[in-house]
C-alpha cells in the first residue's frame, strides 16, 4: 500500500529531473527572478529545488516538492571545511562563528557571503519599492509636469541602479581588465535580463525626449520582484497577510501574462521611437541604440520566448497586408528580415 502511493511521486520526480529546461524559455525568465544569494546559486540540488518548483507551476501542479533543507543550501560553504566526526555539536558551530567575528574584528577581509546576499536583496527591494513610486508619479496625467518629469528621471536612475547591482551580485567583475577578459564577460552577462534591463533604463535615462509608454516595462518587472521579496520575506507578518498576500500572490501567478505585457509595449515603443523621426523629437541615435536592443531581446534566452511570440502575431497581421496593398515594400521588408536574423 505505501509503495503503491508513492509511485506517482516517484515517477513524477523522474519526469521532472527530465525535463528540457534549457530550451523552455519560461525556465529562464522564472529563474532570472529568483533572489537568492550567489553561493546558494551555483549549489546544485538549489538549482534542482527550484527546478522542480517550476515544474510543479507550469507542468504538473499534482507534484510535490518538499521543503529544501538547511543542509543542502549549506553544502557550498561547508565544502572548503575539512571534513571532521559526524557529532559535531550546536556549540562548536557557534563556538567557531564567534571566533570567525572576533576574526574579523582583529583585520581579516573575509566576509559571510550568506549575510551579503540577504543585504543585496533587501536594499534591491528598497530601490524597487522606490521606483514603483516614481514610475506612478510619472504615468499618472493628473500629476504637475514638473513633478512628472522629475519622477521619470528617478525612475530611470532607479532601474539602471537596480540592474547593475543585480549584474554585480550574480556576475561579479571582470577577471581582469585587458580586452580579453572585458571581452569573455561582456559575453557572459549580454544576453541576462538585468544587463538588458540596465542597458533599457541607461538608454532612455540619457534620451532626449520622455517617452512614457518606456514605463510600463519596468512597472512591470519592479512589481514581479517587489512581491517575490514579499512573499519569501513578509509571509509571518499579519500586516502582508492582511492586505499584501492576495495581490503577491496574483502578481506570481500572471508573471507570464506580464512578460507578455512587457514585451508588447517595448515592441510597440520601438515603433514609436520610429514615427517620432517625422518629429520634432526625432533622434537617429536613439532609433538604432533601441532597435538594437529589441534584436537582442529576440535573440536572448531570457526575453526571447515572449518576443518571438509577439513579433509572430505582428507578422502574421502585416505581411498579407504588406503583400497585398504595398508589394514595393517587400524589398524593405527583406532587407530588414536579413539584419534581423544576422
């Protein structure tokens, strides 16, 4: 009887530890949103915990996924430990953290990468909370236009600041600083969310001309990790339970219908970047700089799967038109295609 209720799980573990993560683009951006410390990101069985979480929410909800245990998450910082009699008591582990502060109060440099990682996400949450505000200041049409303008500056500076704190604290810094190996990490860290992200607000941060559609992007990645950090940080506080606990948990369930959201209005501000040419606001610069940016939002695994879906409904609504009342505009239409696809 007891074999015969755990075979389901058993087998649906197994299906879950095969599965074809890496092309499922889905996976990529689910774990481009887990905030979690770099140590426990390069353990393995963290990677599997999260795997099969995702596994649990967009395949198969029937499957159970246990609590990750303390000592799993803790394997990386022990594997430099040599290893010592299995009974090693609760006062030797706090006798041996007193003697690592009092290390550190004497001069030594080393640091506990755990306590790091939590002081990275909380000041992430601070700047995203902050950013949230602004950006609402910012769309909002009854707000004063100086007011208005001031908030989408900050909102930028708030974003860029975020994404390049996200990018050190998973990435680091480069090797060395020759081209080589400037080189082989800007490669690296290209084609992650945070990088475009950063690249996203530095660009509109230093344009000319406000464009508020550029908004709704990041009013839609600020509030996907503001109620992440809520739900793992807030969860025993009556105050999130009371008023935060139903919209977090809303937000976590439609994160994909707000990755389609977001693509479709970056997509959509590309287009309008190109009409503003006929402007007064036209900038040449700004137009190749952006549209750079949605050729790699396509290509990147990341950003891919919802771009390559929005821009496929584009084209299935232009191109019989195009064909149909506009045949000259095939040659331009292929030109672009073949930089599209280089």
């Amino acid at each position: 009887m007891g074999e015969e209720g755990e075979d389901p799980q058993r087998l649906k573990k197994i299906a879950a530890a095969a599965y074809d993560y890496d092309n499922d683009p889905r996976w990529a951006d689910y774990w481009s949103n887990i905030l979690i410390p770099p140590k426990m990101a390069s353990n393995s069985d963290v990677v599997d915990h999260y795997k099969r979480k995702f596994y649990q929410r967009f395949i198969d909800p029937s499957l159970v996924v246990e609590a990750i245990s303390s000592s799993s998450s803790s394997q990386g910082s022990r594997r430099s430990a040599p290893s010592s009699a299995s009974s090693t008591t609760t006062s030797e582990h706090v006798g041996s953290r007193s003697s690592g502060t009092t290390a550190q109060t004497s001069g030594s440099s080393t640091t506990n990468p755990s306590s790091m990682g939590i002081d990275r996400q909380t000041l992430l949450f601070s700047i995203n909370a902050w950013v949230l505000v602004v950006a609402v200041l910012a769309i909002f049409p009854l707000i004063p236009k100086n007011l208005s303008s001031r908030a989408y500056q900050l909102t930028f500076t708030g974003t860029t600041l975020s994404s390049l704190i996200s990018v050190y604290s998973l990435y680091g810094k480069p090797r060395a600083w020759n081209m080589q190996a400037l080189q082989a990490y800007f490669q690296s860290v290209i084609v992650t969310k945070d990088f475009m992200n950063f690249i996203f607000g530095l660009t509109f941060l230093t344009a000319p001309a406000y464009f508020r559609s550029a908004l709704i992007p990041v009013l839609c990645r600020t509030i996907v990790h503001l109620a992440k950090f809520l739900r793992r940080n807030f969860t025993r506080s009556a105050l999130y339970r009371r008023y935060l606990e139903e919209p977090c948990v809303s937000v976590e369930s439609n994160i994909s219908t707000l990755g389609v959201l977001s693509s479709q209005a970056e997509i959509a501000l590309g287009f309008l970047i190109l009409v503003s040419l006929f402007s007064r606001q036209r900038n040449v610069l700004l137009l190749f700089m952006y549209w750079q940016q949605l050729k790699l939002m396509y290509h990147a695994p990341a950003t891919g799967g919802y771009h390559r879906s929005v821009w496929a409904k584009i084209g299935q609504t232009i191109l019989p038109l195009v064909h149909c009342y506009a045949p000259f505009l095939n040659g331009l239409l292929s030109a672009a295609q073949r930089w599209w696809f280089r």
